[in-house]
C-alpha cells in the first residue's frame, strides 16, 4: 500500500505531535519535509524521522518556495501565521492538516474555507476531541437516545492553573493581537464539540469573562520581575515549577531536550521566567458561554484557569437520564432515571490515550484513511467547512462578552460577516 506523505511547518509541541505519528503508523504515513524557524526543534525530530539534509527548512516560506513535497501539509504554525501560510500551501495543491484555529481572525477564516472550496482542497482542522474515544462514546450515547432526548448539557473546561500561566500569561496565547481571543484559542474545541454532540446547530449566545487575576493590581508586594530572583512563597513561581517539571511537560516546550542549565537559561532571557503579575496578558482568566441550540437545547460552558486539575467535565441531561464525566480521568457514565449507574469501559475501546486523550493519533489515523479512500464514517471528520462554524460560535461569544453579555444571534452574525 502507497504511503500518504506529510510535510509540516512548524515543528513545536503540535508539529512534533503529528510527525512523531510516522513512528505509530510506519505502514501508512512517512514525513518528507519539516520546517522550522529553531534549528533545535528540527534536530530533535530529525533524530528520528532521519530526513536529508535539503528537506530540512528555515522557515515555512522556504518550504513552501519548493514544489509540492507531500501529500498532505501540516500547518502547525501560530494562530496568526495560519492565513499565509495554509493559503501558500493550498496553492501549491497540497491538502491540509491545520491546526485550530483555522486563523486568529474571523475574515480570514472564511477566506480559507472559501478558498479551500473554490481550489478543491481537503482540508482537516485539528479538532482533535472529536476523534477520541471519550467524546465519541456520549456522542454514541446521545445518538441512541439512551438518556431520551437532550435538554441541556453543562460543560466545564478546567485549564489548570499552571497551565493558564504557562500559555496564556507567559506564553504563547497571552496577548490577544499576537494570538488569539481565549474562547477561539482554547476553547473552539468546545464550541465545536458540544453542538456536534446532539447534532444541533447554535442560534444564540451569550458570554462573560475577564482578566482578573494575573493583573499589577494584584502582585504581591516584594515580587521581583524575574522568578529567579523572587523570595516570596507563589504557586506561580517559575524556576521552582519548570524545574521540577524536567524532563516532562511543561518544561519541554521551553526545550525540546529539557536539562536543568538550559531551563535555567531560557528562564532567565524569555517571558517564561517573568512574574506573572508583571506580563503584558490581556486575554481572560475565567469566561462562561451560554448557548442555545436548536430544538430549545442550552449548554452552559464554562472556562476556568484556576483549577487544579487539567481536564474537560460535561454532564449531559435528557428527558430519561443523565450522561456524565471526565476526560482526563477517563471516566464515563450514564443512568436513565432510577436505572443503575453504568460505567462505560474506555480503556477497552481505546489503547492509546496520549495526546489529547487519543486525539492526536486518531485525527492522523483517520485522515489517512480518509485520503486513501477507506470505507468508513467520515460524517464527523473535521473538514473546514464544519469546524469553521465553531469559529463563529466563538467569534459570536467574544462579541458578546466584550458587550457585557449581550446576546449575539448566530444567523445576524454571520450575515454581518458576509456568509
Ligand atoms: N489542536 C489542539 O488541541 C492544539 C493544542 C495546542 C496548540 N494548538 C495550535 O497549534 C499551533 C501550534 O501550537 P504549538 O503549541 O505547537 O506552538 P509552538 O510554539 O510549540 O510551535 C510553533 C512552532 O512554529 C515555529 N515557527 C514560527 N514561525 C515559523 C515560520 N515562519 N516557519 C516555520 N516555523 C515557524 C516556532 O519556532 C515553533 O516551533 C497553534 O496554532 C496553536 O493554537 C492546537
């Protein structure tokens, strides 16, 4: 069987995720180009992908100087370089694998749908909670009417306090202009997911949210700029956490080989070792939508970055009974009303939950399959066309809570938008 070919663009924490699946999947998949801007990130894969010397690039935009090198594209670039960057690559006629968002600004995002259609480009965006067995199985659920039929559904995304700090006060995500508002940067998944759990398109939000916390106004007093040099007591101290996080996760963004010298290193000369009472963040800390679908359906979401935990909670609750739990754990249960309680057994439909909780790997699984025509249901595929409506869900939300809450309607907005 022929392998479908991938090249990517941008091998941070997502573009490593996706190449390292040439490892899972050998028969199916192999890795032709890699691009990167930091050298270190494409010698750290390439000590396992051994590509040659010339398909190891600087930069997207030398990759995508070449002619076509693979079937399929990853873009797993920042939000705001997704535009220039999907759109060069679909021109060159590659098919895409993106990563959300499909781009940090709205207009931009139905260009890319639009273009994707009039150039007759796949392309998959890298929601990758639908692929995993945890969301697949309430979607199963649902769809037998085991609970009857959905009233309401309340979910919670718990982004875990170091977490929040480390991508959206230090890191990446923490100022909107350069990334993305938080309800499209963390949360377009759940904007995605919940509708496409009951199969049911969302008419009408509302939101609120803030900054709150990780504010001046709130530094203890004695803080220093730089953790390093900080005496105070704070769960958000930098050295001590990324340190003790070595060799693992968060510590490994900073570094793709993370030791305690260069940690240190990085800590002391990037915004990861500042206090986080001293950074330039604007997005929220805390932010809840409530949405209505069809059918007179209401979801109550909520993000939090004060958690302990790093985890998706969702009840679901329907005129027969309750389906309920915890993605992280991998816990899931339903009951119809004075039934039992069942526990639905997702290690014995899944072996591999890294990554998204399986995600990662199954999105690329089924891609391939998708590419090379396997007979299979492709209905919740993440085309572009379809993940894109959870982008105006969240688009919709930011306008709302910048409002005060307000209620934004779905159809209005897109039509304001011009779709
Ligand atoms: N699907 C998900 O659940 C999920 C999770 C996290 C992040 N993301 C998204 O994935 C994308 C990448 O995020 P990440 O966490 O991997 O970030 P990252 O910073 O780890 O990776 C981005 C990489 O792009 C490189 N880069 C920057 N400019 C470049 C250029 N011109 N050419 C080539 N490479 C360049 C950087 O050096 C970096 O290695 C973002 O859009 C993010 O929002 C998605």
């Amino acid at each position: 069987m022929k392998k479908l070919t991938f090249a990517v663009m941008g091998m941070g924490n997502r573009g490593t995720a996706y190449a390292a699946k040439a490892l899972k999947y050998p028969e199916e998949m192999e890795i032709t180009a890699m691009a990167d801007t930091r050298r270190v990130r494409l010698d750290a894969a390439n000590k396992y992908l051994h590509l040659p010397e010339e398909r190891l690039f600087d930069s997207a935009e030398a990759l995508l100087e070449q002619p076509k090198l693979a079937d399929i594209m990853v873009v797993a670039t920042q939000d705001a370089q997704h535009r220039a960057h999907a759109l060069k690559a679909m021109e060159l006629g590659y098919d895409l694998l993106l990563e959300k968002p499909i781009s940090n600004k709205l207009q931009d995002c139905i260009e890319l749908v639009q273009a994707a259609e009039k150039m007759g480009r796949k392309v998959f965006l890298c929601h990758v909670l639908r692929y995993t067995v945890f969301y697949q199985q309430i979607k199963r659920l649902i769809d037998e009417g085991v609970v009857g039929k959905v009233m309401s559904i309340e979910a919670m995304e718990q982004v875990g306090a170091h977490h929040y700090s480390h991508s959206y006060v230090r890191g990446n995500w923490h100022k909107e202009a350069d990334s993305s508002p938080m309800i499209l940067a963390k949360c377009c998944h759940d904007m995605d997911i919940l509708p496409w759990l009951v199969g049911k398109d969302c008419l009408k939000v509302s939101s609120f949210g803030a900054l709150t916390h990780f504010k001046a106004e709130n530094c203890p007093d004695g803080a220093t700029e730089r953790c390093a040099d900080c005496k105070l007591d704070c769960p958000f101290h930098a050295n001590r956490y990324y340190l003790s996080r070595i060799p693992g996760w968060p510590s490994n963004i900073l570094h793709p080989e993370p030791t305690e010298e260069n940690i240190t290193e990085i800590l002391r000369t990037s915004n990861y070792g500042r206090c986080v009472y001293k950074m330039d963040n604007d997005v929220v800390d805390h932010q809840t939508v409530n949405m209505l679908l069809e059918d007179d359906i209401t979801v109550s979401f909520q993000m939090v970055g004060f958690t302990n935990r790093q985890t998706r909670t969702i009840r679901v609750m329907g005129t027969e009974g309750e389906i309920w739990g915890d993605f992280r754990e991998k816990e899931l249960y339903y009951q119809r009303f004075c039934g039992e309680v069942h526990k639905v057994d997702l290690e014995a439909l899944c072996d591999d939950f890294t990554g998204h909780g399986g995600g990662d790997a199954r999105i690329v699984y089924d891609v391939i399959r998708y590419m090379r025509g396997d007979d299979f249901d492709t209905s919740s595929m993440t085309t572009i066309d379809r993940s894109a409506q959870s982008h105006f869900v969240a688009f919709a939300a930011e306008r709302s809570r910048v409002m005060g809450g307000q209620i934004v309607e779905l159809a209005e907005f897109k039509k304001e938008m011009g779709v």
